[in-house]
C-alpha cells in the first residue's frame, strides 16, 4: 500500500510544479499585456478584472476537488487570458484572446490538446453562451462573481464610465440602474452549486438595492410631480402677491381713516371743552352779548365735524346671515364677518368647505372682499374729505365772525 501511495504523491508533486510554472509564466505575460498595451480607456476590463476573476476560480476550483489537476490548469490558464483580447480591439475580443493564449502557450511547448480545451473554454465568456460543462460553469461564475461582492457598485460604474469613454454607449444613471436590474433577474445566473449556494445571497443583496434605489426614485418623481400639478394649479405668485399686497394696502388705507377721524373727534372735543368752559360763562354779561353768534357758529362746525367724523368710523354690520343657496349659487363673501356672524358653526363650516372646493369661488370671494373694502374706504374718504372741509370753514368763519363782533360791537358793549 505504501509502496502505491509513493509513486502518486511524487506524480502529484511533478504535476502540481508544471503547473505552477505555466501558470506563473501566464501571470507574468498576461499582466505585462495589459499594463503595456491596453487602452486606459478600459476601466473595468484590466488587469484588476483579470486578477479578480482568477481570484474566483481558485476560490471554485478548491471546492471542486474532483477536477484533475491538467483541468484546473486549463481553467486557471483561460481565466488569465479570457480578456486580453481588449488589447487588439472589442469587437469578437473572446477569439481574440484565445488567440494570444495559443500563440503564448504554443510557444512555451503547451500540449496542442490543452491549448485547444484553453480557447474552448475562454470562449465560454461570450455575453450569451449556455455553459455545456464544468469548466465552462466555473469560468463563467468567475467571470460575473461581482455580481455577488460589496464591490460591485464600484465595479459597475467603472464599466459605465468604460463604454462612455470608449464610445459604445452613453447611459444616464436610471437606464443604467435599470440595465443592471434587468441583467441580474432576466439575464445572468450563476451555474455551479458552490457559487449558488455562497454567492447568490450577495447578488440578491445588490438586486435588493438596485430595485430600493428606482422605487426611492419613483417616489421622489412621484413627489415632484405632485408638486408641479399643485404649483400648476394653485394660482399664480404673482396673483398671490396681487391679492395680498392689495388687501394690505386697503386695511392700511383704512388704518389711515381712522386715524384721520380720531383726530377730528380730539380736536373737536377739545375745542368745545374750552368753548364751554370759558366763552358760554361769559355770555351771561350785557357786555358779552356780542360773542353769542361767533360762538354758536364755532360751537356749530365743530359739533358738525365730530358728527361728520363719527360718520366716518362708524361701522355698518349686515344682516349677518346666508343660507345654502347663496353659496351654491356664489352670492355670498364668506371671508368678510358681516356676512356670517350669525350663523352657527356648521353651517360656516360647510360652506367653507363648500368654498375651498372650487378655485374660482376663492378667486371670486378674494375679488368682491377687495371690492367691498374698497366701497368702505370710498365711503370713509369722501366723508373725511366733507369733515376737514367744514372744520377748516368752521374756523376760518369763526375766526372772522369773532373778528367783526370784536371790531363793531366790542367797543360799544364796553361803552356801555
């Protein structure tokens, strides 16, 4: 028994070292090619693709150990030329690179069997080739092992940017997202058990977060375009700004009245205080009877202008009450309170709801509160107008009526 074991185990080593060697020779080549001759324009397929992918084959390779060791060699061996053909160009780059392979192997006294197997199997590369055999399976796994790695986003944007700058295609970002999802459910599919069992996982996890990026996408498009239908049909910014800026002036305008008004009424309040403390006492006197007329008229227009000025900021309530045909039919303003004081919380609320519903009712209700503000300051205006009028001919009469009584019967009421 030991004297059978010897002889294999010396077979084992002997084998094991040529293969070393061939393999250590392919590396050698393989890696001066693509360092010396590929375009920099090849982002993804380089000699980093290259090394991972025979990173993956060794990795299947100790799993399948019912492989001879003249297999792994071939495989081995077609992992590291399956991409040099890129040197001489893209297009049929898989016959390409078996041709580098032959010529390379041929050269350094490789079996003309095993070179054939090499090219056999580095053709199983093609985009769309149905793997026949073991080794294809493993070399094709190899190849798309990225599929499955955390480095594959790094990796596919690496091929992204390489079919840009070779000029092969252009995608956007989604197209490109979606390429990558159709490719991972329709497309690719790993073949040997070992990379089914132990990389699909990570592939599912990468497929996961392709689909989680094109629904956040959706959503955030669904969002925008919710937001562009509302911006389209809310009213315009500067309608907008049209009604606030308009309605702000009016309630200021109104402010002004007001003020105007009070100013009046003070005015006015202080003027017959003095009349009455200090001229109607005086009346009493013969003497003084020529100041009765002047200070009736003065007492006259200031009593008018408060009147005038009361007018002014008097508030004018409506009825304070509508019922649901005004605002089926659009009759009633419910944003000014003179028409809805009165009725009951329901109600208001129904026909706000009734309001909001319809744009142009807003629009319509917005328009006449202008409107009806506008009457208002009209009314307050004309009357303030009417008011500083008379007060200023009030004064101006007095002050002469004062004057003529003075001057005609102020030295004569003194005489006597």
């Amino acid at each position: 028994m030991v004297k059978s074991f010897v002889p294999k185990f010396v077979f084992w080593i002997i084998q094991y070292t040529t293969m070393s060697e061939i393999v250590q020779k392919a590396e050698d080549f393989v890696t001066n090619l693509l360092e010396t001759e590929l375009d920099s324009n090849f982002l993804y397929h380089n000699l980093k693709h290259t090394q991972r992918v025979v990173k993956s084959t060794k990795k299947l390779l100790e799993h399948y150990t019912e492989i001879d060791a003249k297999t792994k060699e071939e495989i081995l061996l077609a992992a590291w030329f399956h991409d040099t053909g890129y040197t001489k160009g893209t297009n049929e780059h898989e016959k390409r690179s078996g041709a580098i392979a032959s010529k390379f192997l041929r050269s350094e006294g490789y079996a003309p069997e095993g070179v054939d197997s090499i090219q056999s199997i580095i053709m199983a590369t093609e985009r769309y080739h149905d793997p026949t055999n073991l080794p294809e399976k493993i070399i094709r796994d190899a190849d798309a092992s990225h599929f499955a790695q955390s480095s594959y986003w790094e990796t596919t944007d690496f091929l992204k940017d390489e079919l840009d700058l070779l000029g092969m295609a252009t995608y956007s970002q989604k197209e490109w997202r979606d390429i990558n999802i159709k490719m991972f459910r329709n497309e690719h599919e790993f073949h040997t058990e070992y990379a089914k069992e132990n990389w699909e996982p990570g592939k599912e996890r990468n497929l996961k977060q392709l689909v989680k990026e094109k629904k956040t996408e959706k959503e955030i498009a669904k969002k925008e375009a919710l937001k562009a239908k509302y911006k389209s049909e809310s009213p315009d910014r500067g309608i907008q700004t049209l009604y606030r800026v308009t309605l702000k002036n009016h309630l200021t305008l109104s402010d002004i009245a007001d003020t105007k008004a009070n100013i009046l009424l003070s005015v006015n309040a202080i003027i017959i205080s003095v009349a009455l403390s200090n001229l109607i006492p005086k009346l009493d006197n013969p003497s003084n009877t020529y100041l009765i007329y002047p200070t009736v008229i003065f007492i006259t227009f200031s009593v008018i202008s408060m009147i005038l000025a009361v007018l002014a900021t008097r508030p004018n309530v409506t009825s304070g009450k509508f019922t649901k045909e005004d605002v089926e039919q659009k009759k009633v303003n419910l944003l000014f309170f003179g028409n809805f004081h009165k009725m009951s919380l329901n109600d208001y609320e129904w026909a706000i709801q009734e309001l909001v519903k319809d744009k142009e009712y807003i629009y319509s209700s917005l328009t006449k509160d202008l409107y009806f503000l506008g009457l208002v300051l009209d009314r307050k205006y004309k009357i303030l107008r009417l008011t500083y009028t008379i007060f200023i001919i009030g004064i101006v009469v007095s002050v002469i009526a004062f004057g003529i009584s003075f001057h005609f019967f102020g030295g004569s009421a003194r005489l006597s």
